[in-house]
C-alpha cells in the first residue's frame, strides 16, 4: 500500500514538476531580442558610450550607437564630440552569437584642438562636421545567461568638412577645409546585457 501511494505521489508530481522544467528549458532557449551595450575601447578615450541592437530576423539585426565627449582639458586642449552610428549586421550563426558582418553609417560634430601627431594638429583646433560609412566585422562571445562580449572593426570613407582656428580661445576662423579619407571607421570591445 505505501508504494502505491508513493508511486502516486511520484506521478501526480510529475505533472507539476515537468511543466515548469519544460518553461525553464523554453526560456533559456529563446534567443535575445534586444541589447544594451557600452563600447570599453571609447572609455580610454574619455568619451562616453551607449549602444543598443535589436534583432530583425535569425540572421539580422540593426545596431545604433552614440559616443559623446564634452570635455575640456588645461591648455585648451579638447576632443569634443558627437557621433551617432546605425549599422545593419548579418550574422553568419545566428543573431547575438558569433561571426557577423555589418555595413554601417556614421555622422557626428566635433571640435578638436592642441592634440594630434603633427605640429600642425597641436597648434590649431578643428571644428566641424563629419559623415561616411564603412563595413565591418565582428564576433560576439557569451558570457553567461544575459553577459557578453563583442569585438568589431570597420573600414570605409569619412568626408570632412571644418573649420581651422589658431588652438587660443576665441581665436578667429584661419579657413574652411573639406576633406576625405579611407581608412578606419569603426572599433570597439563592448560589454553587452542581452534582453530576452
């Protein structure tokens, strides 16, 4: 009689038990929607990093970023800036794991002064206005549950167009300038909190 009643027990449990293990499972299953990250590499650089992506499809997914530096440093060196990136991404696995490339855009303000690797950069400030575009690639590595890491570099064109100043404060216009370049358009190592 005991282990009939307890083979019941057994049983009528099972029917409790085994659903929420079903949903836990399904749960952990469920591929990210959504990311929220920072970009570490920007950091170094005293500018301030926020980011999301969010997926499209098993494949894709549309990532923004924004990277902000409003300082000012003795001497009236600066790197002020403002950029703003959206990027379309294809991932080779699926999204949010792996390989990925992306095909991205890029726009941003800036005023830049008494830094560079030139003479030249060190005596003037620039002030203007960029925009371009670049692919790029990536690969992202999961952490934990919500916890990951994304590395990624892009190449591409940027146009700039400035204004050249003398690096004292309120000095007046010296010219207007418009250039452009190929070269690097993208880097990061970001810290990523995924959301299901």
């Amino acid at each position: 009689m005991k282990l009939k009643r307890s083979i019941l027990v057994y049983i009528i449990s099972l029917f409790f038990i085994l659903p929420i293990q079903a949903q836990e499972l399904l749960y952990e299953s469920v591929p990210p929607r959504f990311a929220g990250k920072v970009n570490l590499l920007s950091y170094t650089a005293a500018t301030f990093s926020i980011g999301g992506e969010m997926k499209l499809s098993e494949h894709t997914s549309f990532d923004l970023s924004l990277l902000y530096n409003p300082w000012e440093f003795k001497d009236n060196k600066k790197m002020k800036h403002v950029l703003i990136q959206p990027e379309g991404r294809y991932w080779f696995c699926e999204t949010f794991y792996g390989s990925f490339v992306g095909v991205h855009l890029h726009y941003g303000k800036y005023n830049i002064g008494g830094t560079g690797f030139t003479d030249y950069m060190k005596e003037h400030r620039f002030e203007g206005w960029l925009a371009g575009g670049g692919v790029s690639y990536g690969y992202h590595w999961i952490l934990s549950g919500s916890l990951s890491l994304e590395a990624t570099v892009g190449v591409g064109y940027t146009h700039l167009d400035y204004g050249v100043y003398p690096c004292e404060k309120c000095g007046e216009k010296i010219k207007d300038q418009t250039r452009g370049f190929f070269g690097p358009t993208r880097l990061g190592v970001s810290l990523i909190y995924t959301i299901k």
